[in-house]
C-alpha cells in the first residue's frame, strides 16, 4: 500500500475525535485535528474524561508537525482545534466553507476562528478582508437524495413528509442569512494558506484529494449543519473519511461510497448514545441498513468504525447487523482503538 494512515484519536480512545494522519509518497494529510470531552453519561470519572482528552490532544499537536495539509469537514470542536494557531504554522488548510451550508452556531465558530487566524499570521482584523456578501441561489438539497426520496418508511411517512417540508423552510430562511452575510475570504499569509474544499480537487504529485459537496451532518436538514467528506487517491489506492454522515443515515451517501469503492474506509456511526432523543429506530435502522450495504458491497479490506458510535457500551448490539455482515464478508470491521490493539474505553470502563 502506498497510502498509509493512523488513527491520532478517535472516540473509542476516550474523547471524542475522529483525528486521522494519512501519507503518501507525495504528502501527509492530518483531517479533522479536533477533541471535545466525552458527555456525562459516559462511563468514566471526569478525571479520566480530563485526562484522556488531554492526551488527545498532544497526540493531535504531535501528529500535525508531520503534516504538511490540514483537512477541517466542519466546525464543531471535535474535528478542529480553535484557539491553538500553532497547529497551522506552514500548512496548507483545506478547510469547509463558512460562507454556506453552515448553520449559525457554526457560522458564529468560524468568524472566530479565522479572526485568529488573521490576528496572528497576518497581524489584521478580520474585519478588514471581509467582502461584499454574494447573493447565490440554492437548489433544494434534497434534489440530490434520489434513494432517499424513494423510501417506504411505512405510518412514518406523513410525518417524515411533514419534517422534510419543516427542514426545507428552515434551509430557505438559512439562504437568506447566507446571501446577507459578509463574505469571509480565502485567507493566504506567509506562514498559512486557507482555501474552501467543497467539489474541489486538489493535487500533490501523484496524490489526489477530493472533497464532495456539503452533505448534512446526519438526517436530511439535520439542524446540526453540513460536511464534506475526504477521498484520498495515489496509484490506484483510495482512502474515504467520511467526518459526520452519522450512519451514514442518507441512502445516496452509503450509495455513493459504494460507488467510490475505496480500499480503507474511516465511517462514523450512528449517535447510539442518543438513541430516543436525537436518534429515533426509523434512522438507526436506516444507518444500519446503510453500513450493511456498505460492507457488502464495497471492496473495502479495512473499515474503522468509530466515531459517534463508541460513546456507549451496547453499540456493538444496537449495530449488531453490521458486525455480522462484516463477519459474513470476511471484511475487516473494527474500532479505531482495536486497529491500534486497544480495547475501546467504553468497554474497558464498563467492566470496572
């Protein structure tokens, strides 16, 4: 393989991250350097959950002095770092844009954080880049979900209809703050160069990384927000992070890693530990259904499991179908923390 990777920190280790370094010949990659603290139902003494994010974090800050790209999916505290600028001295950062597909919370973090950025490689106020904002038009996203359109969810139908139509009236009230806002630009100082990743390619020799469109973080306009997802190519090699697609939950994206077909795949799962609050049985079961197919249908020799989904001790159970398809499929499905001959936290402070 000339495509190589670690997983720096990831859920299963005890803070919440889907860190990951990746090399080849031609570049290192650190996506998603972020950590956040387990919830408090998780199992463990705030102590642990201290400590265990802290040394997260110094891996993470240890991993990005070997990179030479930072990939940051979104703006939620577990995939970037927000007040550390030290991490991106003399980086290339392909990062998600601030200016759509984001909700406010997120809009909010990404003034912030580029109000950093320009404070400390570039001396400014980012009040002094911002541009005009640029009124653009928006297709309805959901144009783009054709399988999930298509689903047969039974008596769950008239309300799903009835939260799609409640979620597109959001998403329009959400463009109009886009096309008000002002426009935060590509940023580029000696020691730092920013550049938006969605639908872009980007080359390094005989390395290849792609972005895809903003894809909902979660179920169709999960008021959660957007990401994209990072496909890395050399030689015919392709490693997929998926970030937050959270199952994946939407048919059209497990489809479209079917269709990818990469060789190592770092899939998050589906938020177990909310289930009943923000995750109800139709969309686990659609999650489930999903990383079936996935495991069934790809080519992938190694999927890591991890993220959202090693936050409580029965996700194992709740996800049972596809432990046992991969089992079925001679797949090799596995969490972050097992990929590095741990045992994942969870289940270690459930046995004490």
């Amino acid at each position: 393989m000339h495509i190589s990777f670690k997983p720096i920190w990831f859920d299963s280790l005890g803070a919440k991250s889907s860190c990951t370094l990746v090399k080849t010949p031609d570049v290192s990659i650190l996506i998603d350097p972020g950590i956040a603290i387990m919830h408090p139902s998780f199992p463990a003494s705030y102590i642990e959950k201290i400590r265990w994010r802290a040394q997260g974090e110094r891996e993470i800050i240890k991993a990005s002095e070997k990179a030479e790209v930072i990939v940051i999916s979104h703006y939620h505290y577990d995939h970037y770092f927000p007040k550390n600028m030290s991490i991106y001295e003399g980086k290339l950062l392909l990062v998600k844009d601030p200016n759509k597909y984001i909700n406010e919370s997120q809009r909010s973090r990404a003034e912030e954080f580029y109000s950093r950025i320009c404070e400390h490689f570039g001396g400014i106020k980012l009040e002094s880049v911002l541009g005009k904002p640029k009124a653009e038009e928006y297709p309805n996203p959901l144009n783009t979900l054709p399988l999930a359109m298509q689903m047969d969810f039974g008596d769950y139908n008239k309300r799903r209809s009835e939260l799609l139509d409640k979620g597109l009236k959001l998403f329009n009230r959400r463009i109009e703050k886009w096309n008000k806002w002002p426009e935060i630009p590509e940023l580029e100082f000696d020691d730092v160069k920013i550049r938006y990743a969605e639908e872009k390619r980007f080359s390094f020799g005989n390395t290849e990384l792609r972005f895809t469109m903003p894809l909902f973080h979660g179920i169709e306009f999960s008021t959660l927000g957007w990401v994209f997802a990072t496909v890395i190519e050399h030689d015919g090699e392709k490693l997929i992070h998926s970030s937050d697609m959270n199952g994946p939950i939407i048919e059209d994206y497990a489809e479209w890693i079917i269709k990818e077909n990469p060789d190592i795949l770092i899939l998050d799962g589906p938020m177990t530990y909310m289930f009943g609050y923000l995750l109800n049985r139709i969309n686990l079961n659609r999650a489930i259904r999903n990383a079936v197919r996935i495991v069934e249908e790809s080519d992938a020799s190694l999927i890591i499991y991890d993220h959202h989904l090693v936050r409580e001790k029965r996700f194992r159970e709740r996800t049972k179908e596809v432990w046992k398809a991969a089992k079925k499929s001679n797949k090799k499905l596995i969490t972050a923390a097992e990929f590095l001959g741990l045992t994942p936290k969870v289940l270690e402070c459930s046995k004490q």
